[in-house]
C-alpha cells in the first residue's frame, strides 16, 4: 500500500475512510458528495484495493488537498484495507463512506454539531433514502433512533446504515480495537456491537445518506454468507449482554431468519415457530430486565409484546401456544385490558411487525 499524496499538516477534525474495488461507475459521484459537505475540516483517505477497472485513473485525478489515496497490489478485501486507512486516521471522529452512496451536504455539520453537544454519546448514524442503480429514490429506510432501541435491535440485527455512522476515535482504542478481519462481510455491524459496550449511540430521523441498491454490492453478491455473519455477531451480542438468557446458536440463527431475513433460497426455519415465539418472549423478558431503569423501557416493552402476540396468533396451533401466551401476559399484562378495551381480535390480530432489514 503506498500513499500518492502528503498527508496536510493540519490535524483534523473527521477521518473519512473509503475502500474501493472496481467501484469505478459510481465512485466520482461518492467522492463529490464527501467534498460538498458545507463542514470542511476532514481528510479523506481513500484505498484502492487492487482494482483492475478505472478506480485508478480517477483517483490520480483528483486534486483537492484533503484527499489521500492509497492502494493495495492484491485485492485484500474490505476488513483488512479498512483496518489499513483506519490505523493512519488521525480526526478526533472517524466515519466511513462506501463507494457507491452519496453523503447530503450537510451531513458532517450535523453530525459533528450533535455529537459536541452530547459527550455521551460516540457512536451517532442516520436514516438513509435508497436509491437505484441510476440513482433513482426507491423509498425512506429508518432505523431505530434512541439508545436503548438501538441496543434492542442490535439483538437481532443491524441498527446502523454503515455509510451513516461516525464515530469518536477514541474508542477503538485499546480492546475494542478496529475492524475484524474473519468478517469479509457484516464487519460494519460487529465493530458497531463492540463500540456500543463503551458508549451510548444514536440515529437521526434525518436521512444523511443516499444508499444504493444495486446487484454489485456486497448486499447483493454475498447475501448468505453476510446473514450467517450476521448470525455469530447476534449470538456474541446476546450473550455478552444478557448472559441470564439461555440460548443456543441455532435458535438466535433460527430467530434472526423467522423474524428479520432470509437470503434467497434459504429453507424455512426448522424450528416450531411457537417455540420461536417463545424465544423471542424470552428475549424480551431478558432485556426489560437489564435496563429496566432506561427512559423509555415500559414503551419498548409494550410495543414489543404487541409485536409478539400478533405473531403468536398468526402461528396458534396445539396447546404450546398457551404457555407462551402465558409467559407474554405475564410480561405484559395490559394486553388484557387492551384485549378487554378494544375487542381480542383486534388487539392480537393484524401483520407481524418485528425487526426488518435494513
């Protein structure tokens, strides 16, 4: 890997770190929108992770002074050539930019600004716009905003849009550390899981961030192998912490693909879907319990149990089904009332609405 520029003697205050292999068709467009931001005080490290198209004819045109760019003689992949940039960031916030998206003008304002006022938090994204291969919008894609709902869908999947994030330096300092190189896919979501046990997080309503949706992208071409990474990041999660909840790594897999995503032409889930339910209430249960003293804990509960039922009446069958109608009510037992109020089937009736992804 060799630099082709100086690195500028100012010490700044964003690192901006980019990969790219063969991005060529869309990777000006992303440049630009990192270089329009009205907040300018960034370097911009760029990779070329042997590229055999034209990434490198257009990274040696670029000009403008806060650019480095740097490349690999072999393709090494995403972990390992971010790994590389990130050990020469030196902005007291890091945040990535994928190669194919496209940053609003005043995403780094915003997120710089929210972040200097809420010292506790280090780690804030965005919603994002989804676009089309030729930048068309195809629709508004939010992510849960708070801390402790974030926390909550981290256990099932990833809260983040990764070209939305920054994050404080800092905090990969140490065992955190960066990124981890057994993910060629998903490693944005592990590093996320890592950070948030020393920091709280955030997402703005806000979309910050165009994402596109194309069958070149990492989405598209490694669709199984992300999911099952997916997997081992969801079980590490759970049992870092909520170590009281007892779960096998099958049924946090067979849990993410019931309530979240299937790549095409995985099977069905193998698992009773009521015991699936059960799982999921059990979930719930352990969460509530380590942070029933968070703002917002008796909303998420409620919220989540709603969530529950409606999917335990869609998958009634046998007599299982009760005990884990049982264990909800327990854990929430204003759905009497409300059942009571507004009439059973309404109340416990109506579309499964549990994590998607993003």
């Amino acid at each position: 890997m060799s630099s082709m520029r100086a690195m500028v003697g100012h010490t700044p205050v964003i690192s901006v770190l980019m990969t790219v292999y063969n991005g060529g068709r869309y990777l000006l467009e992303a440049v630009e929108s990192i270089l329009g931001q009205s907040f300018g005080d960034f370097e911009f490290l760029i990779l070329d992770d042997g590229s055999s198209d034209y990434t490198p004819q257009i990274l040696r045109s670029l000009r403008d002074p806060r650019i480095v760019t740097y490349r690999n003689d072999l393709n090494l992949g995403i972990p390992k050539s971010l790994n590389r940039i990130l050990s020469l960031a030196r902005g007291r916030y890091v945040t990535r930019m994928d190669s194919d998206d496209i940053s609003v003008a005043n995403r780094f304002a915003g997120q710089v600004e929210f972040l200097n006022a809420h010292p506790e938090i280090g780690l804030s994204g965005s919603a994002c716009v989804a676009i089309g291969p030729e930048g068309s919008e195809v629709g508004l894609r939010t992510k849960p905003t708070s801390d402790l709902a974030i926390r909550w869908h981290m256990l099932l999947d990833n809260p983040f849009v990764q070209s939305s994030v920054m994050f404080r330096h800092h905090l990969i300092d140490g065992e955190v550390g960066g990124y981890d190189e057994g993910f060629p896919a998903s490693q944005d979501y592990d590093l996320w899981a890592r950070i948030l046990e020393r920091t709280r997080a955030h997402n703005s309503p806000e979309p910050l961030i165009k994402y596109r949706i194309h069958d070149v992208g990492i989405t598209g071409k490694r669709r199984h192998e992300q999911l099952r990474n997916h997997d081992v990041i969801v079980f590490r999660v759970t049992q870092r912490t909520l170590p009281e909840f007892h779960v096998t790594f099958e049924e946090m897999s067979e849990l993410r693909r019931f309530l979240v995503a299937r790549a095409p032409g995985e099977d069905e889930v193998r698992i009773d879907p009521v015991a699936l339910v059960g799982r999921y209430a059990s979930l719930l249960t352990a969460f509530v319990a380590r942070y029933s003293k968070e703002p917002g804990i008796e909303g998420l509960r409620r919220t989540e149990a709603l969530k529950i039922a409606r999917l335990l009446m869609r998958h009634r069958a046998g007599f299982r089904w009760l005990t884990v109608a049982a264990r909800l009510l327990a854990l929430e037992p204003a759905l009497i009332k409300d059942a009571a109020r507004r009439g059973v089937g309404r109340v416990l009736s109506g579309p499964a609405a549990g994590c998607r992804a993003g």
